[in-house]
C-alpha cells in the first residue's frame, strides 16, 4: 500500500515540474516580432528600421547615419531614413516589444509547484522518542487549467506589441517628413524676405539721396525707411523660426555633436502636375489603418479576459498538494520507519464572493472597448476623407497663388516702378505696391509648404501614424485594461 502511495505523489508531481520548462520558440528569440514590423513599415515608408540590441549593432546604425548626413544636402526621404535608425525613442518602443514577446514566453510556462519538507522530534535532543519527516509538493490546480486562455490573452498582447511598434515607427517617419517640409519652407521665406529687403535696403537709400537733393519730402524717406526696417525685423523672425524648425527636424533625426552640421535645401519642390486620385480612401483606410487593428485586438483581448473571468468566477484558487510522511519510533531499543504517501485537494470555498461583480466589471470593459472600436472606425473613415480634401483643396490654392496671385502682383510692381520713374506714381503707392507683392509671394510660399504637408499626411490617413493617433489607441488600450482578470 505505500508504495501505491508513493507512486500516485510522483505521478501528478512529475508533469508539473517538466511543464515548467516549455517555452515558444517565436517568443524567446531576439528579435522576436520585428521581422513583421520591419515589413509592415517598409511597405509603406520605402525605408530600413532597425532594432538595435548590442553594441555591434549599434557602431553599425552609427556608420550607416554618418553615410546619410555625408551628402551635401539632406532631402525628405534621407532625413527619414536617419530618424528610423537613429531615433532613440523608437528603439525603447521596440524594447516594449521584447517585453512583450517575454511577458507571452512567460505565460507559456506552467505555475512552479511548491516543495516543502518538515522534521518533527519529541523528546530529548538527540534522544527523541520518535521523529516525523513529511515531504509536500503542491501544484495550483486553477493555473492549470486556464493555461492555454492565458497563453492566448498574453499572445494577442504581444501581436498588439507588434502593432503599436509599427505604428510609433510610422508616426515617426510622419512627424519627420512634416519638419523637414515645415524647415525647407521656413528657410524659403527667408530667402524671400532677404530678396525683398535688398529692394527695401536700395529703395531706402535712394530715398536719403532725393531727400539731401530736395526731390522727395521728409514723409517719402520716413516710408521708405521703415519700410527697410520693417522687413529686418520680419528676417530676422522668419530666421528664428527657420532655426528652430530645423532643430525640431535634428530631433527627430536623434542628432547632436557635429552631427547637426547638416544641410537642408532653401526652397520646397514644385507642385506636380497632377495629383494621386484615392476614390476608395475611406476603405484603404479601414482595412490597412495601424491603429484601428490594434483596437480590434484590444476588443479581442478584453473578450478573452471576459471569457476566463466567467470560467473561474466560483473559483480563485485551487491547489493540489501530493507528498509523503516519514515516520521512525524507538520503542523497547528498536528503531522502525513507516512511510505513506497522501493526495490533498484544497480550494477557496465562494461564501462571500460569488465573482458577480468581477463579472460585471469585465462586462462594462468589454462594452467600452467595443463602443471605442466603434467610434474609432468612424473617426478613420473621417479623417482619411479630411486628409483627402486637404490635399486636392490645398493644391488648387497653391497652384491659383503660383499662377495667378503672383504673376498679377509681379506685373503691378513692375507697371508702378515704371510710373514711379516717370514720376506719375507717388512714393507711397510704389511702398504698397511692393508691401503687397512680398506679402503675395509669401502667402504663396505657405500654400505650397500646406499642399506638401497635406500630401504628407495623406499616408498617415491609410495607414496610421498621424496626430492624434497615439491618444486614441490609447484609450482603447484602457478600456482593455480595465477587463476582470481570473
């Protein structure tokens, strides 16, 4: 009979302590669902991401970066490429992927058992009448049994680790595009105002040399010195700004030391001759929308919970304990052993928790996830047709500043320097001529810097990346959050 006994022990011990040692090979790789990410990104962004994890890495991405900045000027496509290999806090948005892929590694692995072991003695040291060594290992039953819901709840975490990764490696290349665009055009309007400010500067001082001959009055200087004054005050903003617009762009790029020597260009690309029809945005953008997949997984996971919340709702706890008792007795000089095996099932016994409210809690989280998928389908449908119509109406104004606007202003400055020489026109009309030409241009300059940033942020629309999107996933992931574990 006792060796019976101690047969059953090793038997339902034997399974738990190996089960310990199964692991998912996907998870515990390096590099653990990046492949995905990296093909995710690279369809859309035409770009290399790189998840550096080690120094060798690292001298590499730093080698490839010098190669980048190397150029003479850095276009939008190259400033790009920099901040997805040198970004650091995109590297820390892979690193929650391998948290992830360890958390879903981890939840493959079944509970550890406890061993414990015990010695008793009564009577005097070394002298006991009889000793009794008991020897436990107890293994939680409940952590068995939802085993493979965890494992599921923990691999959709992880597949929506993979998504938020490639959505912060699109925002980033999003964000990035925009600053170079916003950079190249502030340095535009510089040139634009340093162009006006020679006319202004020469303006300026041939109205000093009228006025020491007596041809132009005191008030006919006075404009057109302020004018000149005017327009230094307005360089020297629009140089500040240009400034900071760049350092926006080194920021993302993730550069510092000498490496912030880099050159941009001063004048923003052409309007193209036409422009890219989307006729079906609205569902390019359900399908492929980055965002909206990871709250489909957070409804996903939130179910899940739910599921195994209402699986164990009677039971929080539950424990089998297998082990044996040595007992050994001196009587009458002789010394003799007796050893049993016993199986023991405990639990928590549901008096004054039923799980109701643990269910009730999981219901509402599961509702507020839905209804925020909901809302969050809506939103993409709005924001892919906002982000088209900005598109083609910001190209119509530009092309009507490019081709109407300014050829018109150009023409009256030109009509009124010919009159002014004729002396037909007076100081201060040639003053508002000029004033509104340069105003022309600039406003020109900025509608074509508006249509680029609308083209920009047309990828962003389908495929996610764009402002705002990391708020949005981020409730979503709270409603998630809040469903009722088990």
């Amino acid at each position: 009979m006792t060796f019976i006994k101690l047969k059953l022990a090793a038997t339902i011990a034997v399974p738990l302590i190996l089960g310990g040692c199964v692991s998912a090979s996907e998870y515990a790789q390096k590099n653990a669902g990046f492949s995905s990410v990296s093909a995710t990104t690279a369809q859309v962004t035409g770009k290399n991401t790189v998840w550096v994890q080690n120094q060798q890495d690292a001298q590499a991405v730093a080698g490839q970066v010098k190669r980048l900045l190397a150029r003479k000027s850095i276009d939008a496509e190259t400033a790009v490429q920099v901040a997805l290999l040198n970004n650091k806090g995109l590297q820390a948005a892979y690193a929650g992927l391998g948290d992830a892929a360890a958390d879903a590694w981890q939840s493959t692995m079944f509970v550890n058992p406890t061993v414990g072991v015990g010695l008793t003695g009564i009577g005097t040291p070394g002298l006991a009448a009889f000793k009794s060594v008991e020897g436990v290992i107890a293994a939680n039953l409940l952590a068995l049994a939802t085993h493979k819901r965890n494992v599921d709840i923990a691999d959709t975490g992880f597949r929506k680790a993979q998504l938020n990764a490639a959505l912060q490696t699109l925002q980033l290349a999003a964000d990035t595009r925009r600053a170079w665009i916003s950079a190249v055009a502030s340095w535009e309007t510089v040139a634009q105002l340093n162009q006006a400010q020679v006319t202004a500067d020469a303006a300026s001082e041939l109205a000093k040399k009228l006025g020491e001959t007596g041809a132009m009055t005191k008030g006919g200087q006075a404009r057109e010195h302020v004018f000149y004054a005017e327009l230094a005050g307005q360089s020297a903003k629009a140089r500040l700004e240009a400034r900071l617009a760049k350092e926006e762009l080194t920021r993302l790029m993730g550069l510092w030391g000498s490496d912030i020597e880099y050159q941009i260009p001063n004048r923003l690309a052409q309007l193209p001759k036409g422009l890219i029809k989307r006729d079906q945005i609205e569902a390019e953008a359900l399908k492929r929308r980055v965002d909206l997949q990871m709250a489909k997984l957070d409804l996903d996971g939130t179910a899940k919970s739910y599921k195994l919340t209402e699986a164990t709702r009677y039971v929080t706890d539950l424990e089998i304990l297998s082990g044996f008792e040595t007992e050994r007795e001196l009587e009458d000089g002789e010394r003799s052993a007796d050893t049993t095996g016993n199986v023991e099932l405990e639990f928590v016994i549901p008096i004054f928790d039923s799980g109701k409210a643990r269910m009730r809690k999981s219901e509402l989280a599961y509702m507020r996830a839905a209804n925020l998928l909901a809302e969050k389908a809506v939103n993409v449908r709005s924001e892919a047709r906002s982000a088209y119509q900005a598109y083609r109406a910001n190209y119509d104004i530009a092309r009507h500043y490019r081709n109407s606007v300014v050829p018109l202003r150009t023409k009256i400055e030109e009509e009124s320097l010919l009159t002014y020489n004729g002396m037909i026109t007076n100081t201060f009309e040639l003053l508002t001529d000029s004033r509104e030409k340069i105003n022309s241009t600039l406003l020109a300059v900025n509608a074509k810097r508006d249509f680029w940033l609308a083209e920009a942020n047309l990828a962003p629309a389908i495929y996610g990346g764009g402002a705002g999107a990391a708020s949005g996933e981020t409730e979503v992931a709270a409603a998630a959050e809040g469903g009722g574990g088990h």
